[in-house]
C-alpha cells in the first residue's frame, strides 16, 4: 500500500474535479486518491464514482448531506488512521492549490516535519487573481489569530497541508468543533500547542476559475469568536 492518502472534499465541483484528480495523477502517482463529497447535488458523487471506476488508485467517501469542511478531512483523516496510511495530504477541489507542489512538501514531512503547510504569506508565497479585499481579509485574519493564539505559523488558516498521520492519532477528534476557515486554524494550532512540528512551504494561491467559492461572512465571523475565545482560554491557564 501506498504511504499517501490524498483527501478532495467536495460539494458542487463537477466543473474541476476531473481536471484536480488529473493533476493529483500526475504530481503524485504512488497516491491514494479519497474524494469526500456531501450528497452534491450537481452529480460531482456521481463523476467522482465514474473516476474511481477508472482508476483504482481512486475511492469515494459519500456523505449523506452537506456536514461541513471540517468533518469531511476528520473522516478522510479517520480513514487514513485505520488503513495504515503514513501522510494524509488536505487539498481544495477548485484547483486553486498546485498538486506539483506536493512532492515537495512531502519531503518536509519525510524530513521530520508533523505538519506542512502550503503558505500564501511567508517568502516566496502569492496569491493571484484575488481582489485587494480578500487578501486583506486573509492577511488579517491570520495576523490576528497569530496574536492571539500566540502561534507562530504565518498562514495558519491555509487549507493545502500535508499531516504525518502519527500526528493526527494525538488530536482528539471529538473535540474539533469548528469547520471551514476556522477547522484549518484549530487543528494546526492544537498541533502547535502539543508540540509538533510545524513548517511552511510557499506556494502560489490562484483564486478558482470554476464554480462558486465556498467563504462568506458567516465563516469569517465564527472565526474570529472561535479564535479569541481560544486565545482567552488559554491566558487564563496560564
């Protein structure tokens, strides 16, 4: 068996799933490929299993409705536990993370690292095709979080991670609450806080081309109440 689970959660990525697994194929053939997708119902479940048919390499994780980012990479992470897996890749199904970037951050993490993070905001990192407002967004909310938690991962909310699944097993599953923008957030702070280690590997962030985004306010919002009150907790035992 492979040492690679590759996670693609999705929901309504018929437009570029076909074009992700491709490019996944082709950067990390040894892979494991596991799409997790929440009953979308624009058919990507269904283009997903005509996918795996194809490819053995290839499974799919149907979920019976939409339950969140979060809870999709906890039952793909659950499922590279179980199987023996050594890495679990997180990766966007929009295209907008580089799968040539992962070889080489699978050599960090073959290097010693327990968590490898895709950054947009250390040296060397871009985003493109973002306006001016969302990076200020994104900037912020990671500078603030940085303060807060008193981390020091510069692109902490970043969702293109590779995690050493020996890693995962010291995260206590049941207590990750949060989902989306803030799921990425929390895992790589307990991570952080329990004393692994944590690199940054720059990458270029391209807005997708296809198919809606999933951020809205909603998600920034419980963000910022989620990470303060993190932030305050943890003060408080000091």
């Amino acid at each position: 068996m492979t040492e690679v689970l590759v996670i693609v959660p999705t929901y309504n990525e018929i437009e570029s799933l076909e074009l992700i697994i491709g490019r996944l194929r082709q950067a990390v053939p040894a892979a494991d490929l596991l799409v997790v997708d929440d009953s979308s119902p624009d058919g990507t479940g269904e283009l997903a299993d005509r996918l795996a048919a194809a490819d053995e390499r290839i499974r799919v994780l149907h979920r019976a409705g939409k339950d969140g980012l979060g809870r999709a990479y906890l039952a793909g992470f659950a499922q590279a536990i179980t199987e023996g897996y050594t890495y679990a890749v997180e990766i966007d199904a929009d295209g907008s993370h580089d799968p040539a970037e992962l070889p080489a951050m699978l050599d960090l993490a073959r290097g010693g690292a327990d968590l490898v993070i895709g950054s947009r905001w250390v040296k060397g990192g871009a985003v493109r095709n973002w306006p001016w407002l969302r990076q200020a967004i994104s900037r912020a909310g990671n500078a603030y979080s940085r303060w807060v938690l008193r981390s020091g991962i510069r692109d902490i909310t970043a969702g293109f991670r590779v995690y050493r699944v020996s890693a995962l097993k010291d995260i206590e599953f049941a207590e990750v609450s949060s989902q989306g923008y803030c799921f990425q957030v929390e895992f790589a702070w307990r991570l952080e806080r329990s004393g692994h280690r944590i690199q940054e590997h720059p990458i270029t962030f391209v807005e997708r081309a296809t198919g809606r985004s999933k951020m809205h306010l909603g998600i920034v919002v419980e963000a910022l109440i989620r990470v303060t009150a993190w932030g305050v907790a943890a003060t408080l035992k000091r």
